[in-house]
C-alpha cells in the first residue's frame, strides 16, 4: 500500500554518478539527522556509475529513502524540482551530494525559518574540506558589466573570521544547502529549468525575494562542501588524462629537438587532443555561463542593485579582500556607483519593491495633487521614476526639487516630447521594482490602492491589473462615483472598497491611466509599442500581447482613484480625436495583418475563439457559440484542450450535463485540472457521485491546487448529504479564496437545505456580486429575491453587475424583472430595447415587452417640446425588418421625439418590434411607388422637422449633440439638410471607395464605404413631399420652395451592401420598378440611366448594353454612361470594346479612377501589360493613394511574374486594411475568360504565397486546367 504520510521536511538530494561523494553525504546524514520527521529522497539523475546499484541497495535495506530515477541527466534544477513534486514535508531541504552535514547543523535552520514567518530562504554556512569558507552569502559588484556575477563574499576566510559569523540577510546565496517551506518553493514556480547547472539558485532567490520574504544566512549551522563535484566532472576527467606537469615539459622539449620516438609522439598527440577538449569544455562552460545569465538578466536585471560594499563596510573589511575574485574594473566601479543604495533589502518587506513610472508634460498642479496622494495613501515599498517629456511649466523644476529630498524618487528628463509610449520605456528599463505601475500624473490615488491592486496577483496566471475610476472608456469607468469633489474622495474610496471587496472582473483591455504588472510580464513580450506616440492604444496593444502570452488581465473592482482625464492632451492643446483616430488606425493595421507565425497563429485562433464564444453565450446565442467552438476551435486546433473546456462551459451554463461529460470524453488530449473539475461538477449535476469522486480522486496532488480539492470535496460531501463536513470545506475554501464565488454558493445551498432562506439569500449575493457572468449563480440570486418587497438594494446590484457584463442576456431579463416589480417602467423599457438589439429574444420575450410598452404608451411629443420648435419626427417605410430594426430604432430614440413607421406588408415581427420602441405603425399596402410610402408617413408627422431613415441605417451616439444644435438652431421652415450615407461594403473597386479611418469604432464595417448624399432632415411642411416611385426624394419640392439644402456634419450607416442576398433583392426589385417606370415615363433620359444601372446590377448585361447605347445618342458627352458601358463590355468580355468606352470616358472627365480600372482591366485581358503598367504609373501619379489603382499595379506586376513587387504592393494594402481577395478572384475570372492563362496563373501564385487567394480561385484556375 502506497505510503500517504507527510512529514515535517523532506530532503531533496540530487545526485549525477559521484558515487563517493554521495555515500559520504548520507553517512555524514545518517550520523547527524535532522531532529524532527523526515523523509529522504533521492533524485537519480542519469548517472552511469554505481550509483544507481547503491542507490537500490540502499532503497531496499531501510524505508526512510525514496529512491527517484531519470533515464538521462535532465539538470540539476529539473531534477530538484522532481524531488520536489513527490516531497512530503512541509519543509524542503535541497542538498548537494558533495556535502557533508555536521552535528548540530540542523536545529539553528530550523528555528529560523520556523519562528519567522518573513523568512523565506535559510541557509548554512559552507566550509571546503580544508575548513575555510566556501559560502557565507552572495553579493553583487559592478553588475553594469557584461560578465557581471553574485560572487561568495569572504571565499577561503578562516572559519573563526567575525566577519563570516554573522546570521544575516543576503539577497541571494547558493543552492548547495537550501531549507525553505514547501509551499514558498512551489508558488514561485520552483526552480526555473532553462538555467543549465547554474544561476538557478539565484533566481530562485530573487523570486522568493519578489514575495516579500527574506534571504537568510545561518553562521551557526555548518556543512561541508566540497564544491561542484558534479559540475567538474568532465574536467577532472580530462585533466586526469594529461601527465604530470614534469613529464609534459619533457615531452616539449623532444618534441622541439625533433629527437622524439614513435610512442612519444603518439603520446604527445594525445596530451594535445586533451588540451583541445579541455578548451572545448572551457568554452562550453563559457557559453553556459552567457545563455544561464541572459536568462537571469531578462527576468531579474532591473533589480539586480550593488550589495558588496553594504557588507564590507559593516564589516570593516576592504572590497578587495572580501570580493578576492572580482577584477579591479568591478572594485574600482563598486564604491563610485553606490552613493545611490540602500540597505532597505536587508528589511525584508513583506510587498515587494514597485516602481512606479509616471510621465509629465505640463499640468504642475494635476502633478503635485498626484504626488500628494501617492505619499498620503502608499505605505507600500515602492520608488516612483519620473520622465519629463519637456514641460515648460515650471514642472521640471518642481520634480527636480522633490528628487534630490526624496531617495525613493528618480527623473528623467527630455527635452523634447518623445510621446507616452517611449517615455513610459524609458520609466519601464530605469525600474529598479520587480513590479511596475504606470500611472498617469492627472491620477489622485485613494488608501489601499496598491495594496488591493496587488492583491489580484494571488490569482495565478494574472498579467496586467487596473482599478476603477470615475473618468474613463470601458467598464472601469464607475457611473456611479457619488462624492461632490476632493474632499469627499477618500471616504468615497473607502466604503467603495468595502462594498466591493474581493471583486474582480476578467477583462481583455485594461486601461493604461493605471496599469501594474510584473518585470517578468516585460521579459516575456518587451516593452510599449512606441509607434503609438503620444497616447491611446498602446494599452490595449499591450493587453493583447499579454493575453496571447497567456495572460488573464483583471479590473481590481475594489480599488477606486480619481482620473482627471486627458490632462496633458488639454494642456498641451493636442488634438485628442485626432491622435485617437490615428493610433487606432496604427492598431488595426498591426493586428490586421496576415500572421504568418504559426505558434502566433494558433494563439490568435484560439483567444479569438474563446472570445467570441464566451460573447455569443452570454448573449444567449448558445447554439452558436457551440457551432463556432467546432468550426472555427476544434476543427483548425483539434487538440487545443481550451476549446473543449470552453465547450463544455457552454453546455455547463445550460445545465447541459450530460453533454458535459461527453465533451470532455472526446478530447484527444490529457485534460487539465480546471477541465477536470468541471468534469466532476458535471458528474455531480447528473447524480452520477461515486463517478464523481473517483475522479476527483484520480487528480494527482500535484496538477489541482489545494483549494480547487477543498472546493470539490466540499461539493461531494454536500451531494452525499454530509453537511457539516461540506460546511467545514465551504467555510475553508471562503477563507483562502474570497474572490470565489463558488464557495459561498455551497454554503448558499446548504443553508437552503438547512430551512435558513435568509442566510441562503445573503450568502447568494455574496456570490452573485464576485462572479455575476454565471449563468447559474445569477439564476439563483434571482429566485433568491423573489419573495423580497424592497428590492432597490437588488437592483443596484443588478444595474452593476450588467455595467461589467452589458450583452448578458440573463442579467438583462433579470434587470427587466426586478425594474418591473420596482414600477420602474422606463429603465425596464431601455434594458427592453438593449436586449432586442443585443440578445436572443423570442416570441414570449416580444408579448411581456409589448405590455411594458402599454403602460408607457407610444412616444408623443409633450406640449412643452412643441413649443420649443425643434421637434424632430422620424418617418420609415419598412417590410420584414425584425433583423435591422431593433439597432436602428434604439439608435435613433435619443434625438427623435416621435416616431411613424409605415409597414407595407411584414410578414415576420417588423411592426411588434416597431410599436415596442413606441413608434406609431400604420399599414400602407405597397403599389411599387416608395414616394406614395413615404408621403404616407410625412402625412402622419407631428414634428417640426422630419427625420427619414431606412431600417437598416443607424446614426452614431457620436453625432447626437451635432444634430440637437443644428435643429434647435436653425431657422424653421426656411432650410433642409443634406446627410452623407456611409454605404458600408467588403467590395473596394467601387466608385467613390473611401476606407474606413476608425472615425466611427462602434458603428464603421466591411472594408470600406461610398458615399451618397440626400436631403434627410427636412421641415415638416405638406408642400415637401417626395416624388418619383424608385429613387425617391424631396430634392424637387425643397427647390421650388426655395429652401436650400445644406449638406451637415454628421453621418447615416448604412449596412445594407453588406448583405449580399438582401442586396441582391433589392435590386430584382428595383430592375422590375425600373422597367415600369420606363413605361410610365415613355423611356425619359433618366429612366433610361436607372434601368441601365438596375439591369447590370441583375447581370442582364445585353439589355444594359443597350439602354447604354440609347443613353448616349441622348447625350454623347456623358462620361457616366460611356464608363457603365465600358464595365458592361468588361463583364461580357468584350474587351476591346470595353477599353475603348472607358478611355472615352477618362477624356469626358479628368481623373476618372474608376474608368481608369476598368481601361486597366481591360489592357490587361488583351496582353497590352507593358502599356498598362506605364498608364497606372500615370494614373497613380495624380492618385496616389487611391488603394484600387494600387491594387492594379500589384496586379500587373503578379501576373508579368514580378512576384517581389507585386507582394510588396500588396503587403501594403494589407497593412492598410484593404481586404481584395474578391478582386483577385474577379481579375482572374477575366483573365481566363480572355485567354490569359500564363497570366492568371501567375497572378493565382502569388496571392497564394502571401496568403490571400480564395479558395474557389484556386479552383477556377483547377478547373480551367482540367478542361484545357
């Protein structure tokens, strides 16, 4: 039966041959045990002496060893560890084999570690066989060098020396003797196995040092070390091999006389291969020696400090003497360079050292009230670095002063603004802390803000921390900061922490006012990106490096500071919009470019995936998120294991056990132990809890963490009905993770259970409030308050959990309940609207908020507005629109005060969903005339102005204020005003193409847009009105009254080309309207001109042809028509014909781009490249940023074979976004259509090598292969 005792100390020995060596070290053991209770293990690590064969007699003759093999020698750190995971003590003692305990060596450890809980590391003194000293600690000289090293201070001082008897801190010291608490070891990682025999006892050191504990030398415990055995072993070999020193010169002096025999010299070849491989292993170990310290330099350099002459002058023993290996440039450099240190290390704080960055450019006073509040609320350890980006305030003056009174304070200065980004590295390589915090200079902190910053980092995996503020984008902008100004600030700060204690919210995007992260966090994906200059997105590109690290970054929800926001934008008039477009447009470009990496590649597919499905689920799209895991997850990473928990999450949400259980029964690979306890929860959902337990179980100690174990356990025990055993393991679980919420919900269910529904209640909000995006946990919070009369409380706590997790549908309908029962009709009205533009919904969902809507009634215009003059009415037209409504309607009801919705024929839920948002629905049967429709709603119309929109257009939040000023100031009756529609579209060879610049981050889609202008906001007069059936507009009426129409400000979205199946109805419909109206009209000009458009856009390019033909005999000088006809030849592959249209067209009208595509296309197909790539330069020299043109180019230079060229064209437009993959397809259907083989071939080889051919391109150039 397998021995499960645990013991006090468990003493790791790793040994590699040396057999001697390890045989004395466990005699000297056996005779000078530890005097508690211990185990003994032995880590075999490959040796290929007798030692495996002592080591198995030695197993077999007494039971206090327990003997651990490796096949191979894996290192002394990754054979440490191993002893590690199998320990059983509370205690590690990690032991060279080449020592040797003495009596009495381990009581004076012992008692250090174990009556100082600030003790981290204790470790003995060393003496070498001849009894001075090997090891008394380690310090540092000059480690601005590059072959800087700790070094053993007083190496071969006498035992008895004063200097080396005292029990002191150290900020590192070696590995040959190490005690430290089991527990320390494994939280810090344990030892870190890139290092290769060396350094790893540094940095396990410095590790424990970031925990806030110390690094403790024991003069009164002493063992014998005989000093790296193992390491010098290949070379004991080899010098071994050489003769001794008397016979070598005599050999070189035959040699020399050339007077040598056969054998001598075959003995000097041989004294000569070994000094070769002696030189070999020297550089070996030389380069060990650079690899093992790059390692610790990247994760420890910037806390590395100068310690040498501390000791020395505490000691009063000159460098020189103590440091009798370090060479005079270190020695010489230690004492200039040390006026800046301290012995704070040797204090051992609990929190490890912070250093706080902070930039300044102007804004003293922001500054100094910053400054006051970091030295009022932060105890903390902590140095604040300042970078002074050029102030010309009197700032630089000020920080000056404050440096040279403060020795925790350091600057920065430059002249000029190098923007926040680089400023911020220049902070970030300066920090001496093991943590780094960037603050902004307009912050105020408030008390505990550190502390509860920190206090996130408990949590494993965590990469970036911020707080909540008062001004700010995203969800750590609190809505509800209620103090009246600065001097209410901390109490505020204060009964917000206590009210929001041990929240957290997991979060992609943490704000960069106030970000902390470890060092290790910048060794692993370097520094800010500097291209970002002054601000904004460089914190959300820092985020997403940490995240595909695979870091999880959190929102300290109970943290609050005050952030005055954009100071230095303002007070150095920088225009913010302005540099807030650009960067995004920086961000975009950077993370929308074809990856190329595949290990970033899988990282990008899978934090994209767990996003969007974590997104669809909590939105109530369940199905979809589960379709999306296998299609776009599992199927591109079949064996990514966080697919298949996120998979299993969805159906754990759903109370879908079983498929639970199912899910996790596919995975191909070993589950972790996060999965794996979903699994047990699954098992225990199904009843199924001996399953349950057993694999609970199966666990091993070493994958779960203690707490998840107490957690599962205390969900077994409460499924076999033992309540007060689960109690006792709820209750433990609470204590050692608040931040859990599924602790209190166990407690919940057992005082439930227990007949106590108050207890359950309180101990439900406990939970609801730490983790309320559980589908489950907020399920049972709302059955919890049911019976409640007095439900502000609840519902304060609803309206904050849904302001972190906005597109809950849960929490919505949750909201809507306890707004109702609270008669608060209005709010639930709004969180109605958010959930029919958010969320899944269905037909019940429509009938409940349908009798909300009744009690509100329709929106009407009040009589005080009225009299205002600027009421605006909305008037629509719609038919089966529930898809596009929703985000239309609620988009529009901030500036509208009424709305009339004519319905010509829905069949689907248009006019519920109309009259919901409280507009007036009436029906208008439809005659195939938009104008009658319209003029059906106008006729309806109360407002002072009129308002037309489409359903499926928006405007954004952005615009509103622009619209309120414009109505309430202009003069009634005598102006109208013309709207630029955005016309989003995935298509960029269309004319007047625009990309997308970010101008619009919430509303802006496909890869770019057109724009169309028509009158929109009108007053509402009987004598506007609109005309003509298709293309309707009020154009003609406004110009015979008289009243211009002025083109505004703002913006209407428009999505409807992105849809191509609706796009393509549309326009049958159109054709059909078309055709009718040449009848009506007797085949006018225009008539003519539309239905040509309408027919081409059906793909009846014979009859387009000639409507075009007819259009021009009617007006000869149309460069309009001459350029659609030459698009209908392109298509019909007529391209001579085509070519010769479209140059017409081009001399109509000067720098017309998109005949000039066309006219290139054309070139193309007939084989005239050299000539199309002399006119693109043309064109391009008077458009060059016109991105088809560019496009073009790339093209031509593809399909002659100038692959590099045309990759770089291409690249480029990638990097500005510009997808054209459809394009590619197109240029190559023509080109197969026109018998440009080579070249379409050419063209298809390319666009693969870079990544963007479409899958049916390829076919087509397949096919056509075939049938040639």
């Amino acid at each position: 039966m397998q021995d499960s005792r645990t013991y006090s100390l468990s003493i790791v020995i790793p040994v590699h041959n040396q057999v001697v060596y390890t045989q004395a070290c466990l005699k000297a053991l056996h005779a000078s045990p530890p005097d508690i209770d211990h185990e003994i293990i032995i880590v075999d690590d490959g040796s290929s002496d007798s030692t495996p064969q002592v080591l198995a007699q030695l197993a077999a003759t007494s039971s206090h060893f327990r003997i651990v093999r490796n096949d191979y020698a894996h290192g002394f750190a990754a054979a440490c560890n191993r002893g590690a995971d199998v320990a059983r003590g509370h205690l590690l003692l990690f032991l060279n084999n080449d020592t040797e305990v003495q009596p009495g060596w381990f009581p004076p450890l012992y008692a250090l570690i174990s009556s100082n809980d600030e003790i981290g590391i204790v470790v003995p003194k060393l003496l070498l066989s001849d009894g001075t000293i090997q090891h008394c600690g380690k310090v540092w000289a000059n480690p601005s060098l590059p072959a800087s090293h700790p070094h053993h201070i007083y190496y071969r001082f006498p035992a008895d020396h004063p200097a080396v008897n005292k029990s002191r801190a150290y900020r590192t010291v070696t590995g040959a003797c190490i005690l430290i608490r089991t527990a320390d070891f494994r939280s810090v990682g344990c030892f870190d196995e890139r290092y290769e025999n060396g350094w790893e006892d540094d940095d396990l050191c410095y590790a424990i040092t970031a925990t806030g504990k110390q690094i403790y030398y024991c003069a009164e415990s002493v063992v014998i070390h005989h000093q790296n055995k193992t390491l010098n072993e290949r070379m004991d070999e080899l010098k071994g091999q050489l003769p001794g020193p008397g016979r070598l010169r005599e050999l070189d002096q035959l040699i020399k006389n050339r007077v040598a025999t056969a054998e001598q010299i075959q003995l000097a070849r041989q004294v000569q291969a070994t000094f070769q491989a002696m030189e070999a292993e020297l550089l070996r170990l030389r380069d060990k020696f650079d690899r093992n310290r790059s390692v610790f330099w990247g994760k420890w350099g910037s806390v590395v400090k100068r310690d040498d002459y501390i000791y020395c002058q505490q000691d009063g023993v000159p460098l020189s003497e103590a440091l009798s290996d370090a060479t005079p440039a270190e020695l010489a450099l230690s004492v200039e360079n040390s006026r800046w240190q301290t012995d704070a290390h040797l204090k051992g704080n609990r929190m490890p050292l912070v250093s706080i960055i902070i930039l300044t450019r102007n804004r003293l006073d922001v500054t100094k009230a910053c400054i006051a509040s970091i030295r009022k609320h932060t105890p903390e350890s902590h140095e604040i670095v300042f970078v002074d980006n050029g102030s010309t305030d009197g700032t630089l003056d000020w920080l000056k002063e404050l440096v040279v009174n403060s020795a925790e304070y350091r600057l920065i200065e430059n002249h000029d603004n190098l923007g926040f980004s680089a400023g911020c590295n220049q902070g970030i390589r300066a920090a001496r802390g093991s943590f780094v915090l960037l603050l902004n200079n307009d912050v105020v902190v408030t008390p505990e803000w550190l502390s509860g910053l920190f206090e996130c980092f408990d949590e494993e995996g965590v990469g970036i921390v911020g707080p909540m503020t008062n001004n700010i984008s995203g969800p750590q902008r609190w809505p509800w900061p209620d103090y009246r100004g600065m001097d209410d600030l901390d109490d505020f700060a204060r009964a917000f922490r206590r009210a929001k204690r041990y929240q957290r919210i997991a979060t992609r995007r943490v704000v960069g006012f106030c970000m902390l992260f470890r060092r290790e966090l910048v060794d692993r994906i370097g520094l800010l990106d500097e291209q970002f200059g002054s601000g904004n997105f460089e914190d959300d590109d820092y985020c997403l490096r940490a995240a595909l690290e695979g870091f999880q970054n959190r929102i300290a929800v109970d943290v609050f500071i005050h952030h005055v926001g954009s100071a230095t934008f303002q007070g150095n008039n920088i225009d913010y919009r302005e540099a807030l477009l650009r960067n995004q447009q920086l961000f975009n470009q950077k993370w929308s470019k074809p990856v190329t990496d595949e290990s970033l590649a899988h990282r990008v597919i899978r934090i994209k995936t767990i996003e969007k499905t974590m997104n669809l689920n909590q939105r109530g799209f369940a199905d979809d998120a589960v379709e999306l895991l296998l299609n776009q997850g599992i199927r591109q990473l079949p064996g990514e294991p966080l697919f298949y928990h996120a998979l299993a999450s969805v159906f754990m949400s759903a109370g879908m056990h079983q498929e639970v259980v199912s899910v996790l029964q596919e995975c191909p690979t070993e589950l972790p132990p996060s999965t794996q306890c979903l699994h047990v929860q699954a098992l225990l959902g199904l009843g199924r809890v001996n399953e349950a337990e057993c694999i609970a179980k199966s666990i091993p100690e070493s994958d779960v963490e203690q707490n998840d174990a107490i957690l599962l356990r205390g969900h077994i025990l409460l499924a076999k009905g033992d309540l007060s055993a689960a109690t006792g393991c709820f209750e433990k679980f609470c204590k050692q993770c608040p931040t859990n919420a599924h602790g209190f919900v166990g407690l919940a269910e057992i005082a439930r259970l227990s007949g106590d529904g108050a207890l359950a209640a309180l101990l439900l909000e406990r939970a609801f409030r730490l983790d309320p995006s559980s589908i489950s946990i907020a399920t049972r919070y709302h059955a919890s308050i049911a019976d409640q009369e007095h439900l502000d409380g609840s519902e304060r706590a609803v309206a904050e959990a849904r302001h972190f997790y906005p597109d809950s549908d849960t929490l919505a309908y949750i909201h809507i309940d306890v707004l109702l029962r609270c008669e608060r009709f209005r709010e639930a009205m709004a969180v109605v609207e958010h959930v029919l533009v958010t969320c899944k919904w269905g037909e019940g969902f429509l009938d409940a908020a349908q009798a909300v809507r009744d009690r509100l009634g329709p929106l009407t215009i009040s009589r005080e507005r009225k009299n205002q003059g600027s009421t605006i009415s909305l008037c629509m037209i719609v038919k089966n629109e529930e898809r596009n409504l929703p985000r239309c309607l609620k988009s529009l009801l901030p500036i509208v005060d009424e709305m009339v919705v004519a319905d010509t024929g829905s069949t689907d839920r248009t006019r519920e969903i109309s009259a919901i948002f409280g507009a007036r629905v009436i029906n208008v049967p439809w005659s195939g005339n938009f104008s009658a429709a319209r003029n059906a709603t106008l006729q309806e119309a109360n407002g002072d102005w009129i308002l037309v929109m489409d359903a499926d257009e928006v405007i954004s939040s952005q615009d509103y204020e622009a619209i309120r000023s414009l109505v309430s100031s202009s003069p009634l009756n005598k102006v109208a005003y013309s709207v630029t529609s955005r016309n989003y579209t995935n298509r960029v060879d269309l004319e007047k193409w625009c990309a997308n610049r970010g101008e619009y981050p919430s509303e802006e889609a496909g890869r770019g847009w057109m724009p169309s202008d028509k009158a929109r906001l009108f007053p509402n007069l009987s004598v506007i009105r609109f005309e003509n059936p298709l293309h309707e507009m009020v154009e003609p009426s406004l110009e015979r009254q008289g009243i211009p129409s002025l083109l505004v400000p703002f913006v209407v979205h428009h999505y409807g080309y992105l849809d191509d199946d609706r796009q393509q109805r549309k326009l049958q419909q159109y054709y059909e309207l078309g055709k009718r109206k040449m009848v009506e009209t007797g085949g006018s000009p225009k008539a003519i001109v539309e239905l040509a458009i309408q027919a081409a856009g059906v793909k009846k390019y014979d009859e387009a042809m000639s409507l075009w033909q007819r259009a021009l005999q009617i007006d000869p000088a149309s460069p309009l028509a001459y350029f659609n006809l030459g698009h209908v030849c392109l298509q019909m592959g007529m391209f001579k014909e085509g070519r010769d249209a479209e140059k017409r067209a081009m001399e109509l009208k000067q720098d017309y781009r998109e005949a000039q595509v066309n006219y290139l296309l054309c070139q193309l197909c007939l084989g005239n490249i050299d000539g199309a790539l002399s006119e693109v330069e043309q064109f391009l020299a008077k458009n060059p940023d016109y991105p088809v043109l560019l496009l073009m180019r790339g093209i031509l230079w593809a399909t002659v074979g100038n692959g590099e060229k045309a990759i770089h064209e291409f690249r480029a437009l990638q990097n500005n976004q510009v997808e054209f993959s459809h394009f590619i397809h197109d240029v190559t259907g023509k080109l197969l259509q026109a018998g440009q083989r080579s070249y379409a071939k050419n063209l298809v080889a390319v666009s693969q090598k870079l990544g963007i051919c479409k899958e049916e391109t390829v076919l087509l150039i397949n096919s056509e292969k075939r049938n040639g």
